[in-house]
C-alpha cells in the first residue's frame, strides 16, 4: 500500500522514549557500547511516529530517532476518542491486537502500544500483544502497521463506490 508522505514541518510534536538498549562490541582493547533508542512521536490529535536512533550517547540517538519518527508520521484514524474498527497488525513475530471502547475505558495497553495510542490523541481502546514476542521494536512496527490498515466508515464507503447516509439523503 502506498501511504502519502506526511511532512513534520510546523507541527508541534511530543516525544517519548519506549526502549532504550545497550549494545556492545568486543573489541582488543576491551568494549564499545553504543545505544539503541526507540522513540514515539505524535501531536496528540491525529498524528504518530515511531523511529529508531542509534550512537554512542543516548542524547545524540534520541535525537535521531526523533528525526526519524518525524519522517515516518502515519494519520491515525479516529472516531470520537476512539478507533473505527477491530484491527490486527502484524510485524515479524510481533502481533498487535486493537480493538475499540466505549468512553470512559481509557488506554488499556502495553508500554509500547499505550505511548503510541497516547501520543496519536485516542483515550479509548483496548489492545493486546498476542505474537510470540515482546520485543518492543517489533511491537511498535505491529502497531504502526495496523493503524495504516485502519479505515474510516466514509473511507469504506467511498472505496466500495457507495454514497455516504449524508450524501444520499440530499
């Protein structure tokens, strides 16, 4: 599916960080380490983004995973406070349930799930990790791929060729 670029530029975005690993490298004169970061970013309303950083210091790959989650904004689709649809996405071995809620339920989810949920403006949905995995990369990457299979009850409609009840009823 080919999803349109969303530019970052002007848009007041928060962040925050969901994992932080240390890896290290064996080297003759003893060990490198360097960090891993992943970093979620979003406005609060519609927007989120997820990315990675990596480098020596864990400022410096913060800061390029805010870059990079800049560039890969997704378009989350809502109605009222919460998602149009059950929907499963799936990334490797990760697999992310998400499902919607009534008011007043709030964000039943994970640490990955909850900040992307968050930081995209939804107050209420229930999710669930169901994969062979935890690991946080693969958990986000499963959550950004079901929001962009969401879809819109006008969205359904127009992609079916049918008039939405507000046009036919003019």
């Amino acid at each position: 599916m080919i999803r349109k670029k969303i530019d970052a530029k002007g848009m007041e975005l928060t962040e925050r960080v969901v994992a932080i690993n240390r890896v290290s490298k064996v080297v003759k004169g003893g060990k490198r380490f360097k960090f891993s970061v992943l970093v979620v970013v979003g406005d609060g309303d519609r927007y989120v983004g997820i990315g990675m950083g990596k480098a020596k210091e864990i400022s410096e790959a913060v800061r390029k995973g805010i870059d990079k989650a800049g560039k890969n904004l997704v378009e989350l689709k809502r109605i009222g406070n919460t998602i149009p649809h059950p929907v499963n996405g799936v990334f490797g071995a990760a697999s992310v349930l998400l499902k919607p809620a009534v008011p007043g339920t709030g964000v039943i989810a994970g640490g990955v799930v909850r900040a992307i949920m968050e930081l995209g403006g939804v107050k209420d949905v229930v999710t669930k990790v169901i994969g062979r995995t935890s690991n946080a990369i693969n958990v986000a990457w499963a959550t950004m791929q079901a929001l962009e299979e969401m879809r819109t009850p006008d969205e359904i409609l127009r992609l079916r060729g049918k008039k939405t009840p507000e046009a036919a009823a003019e």
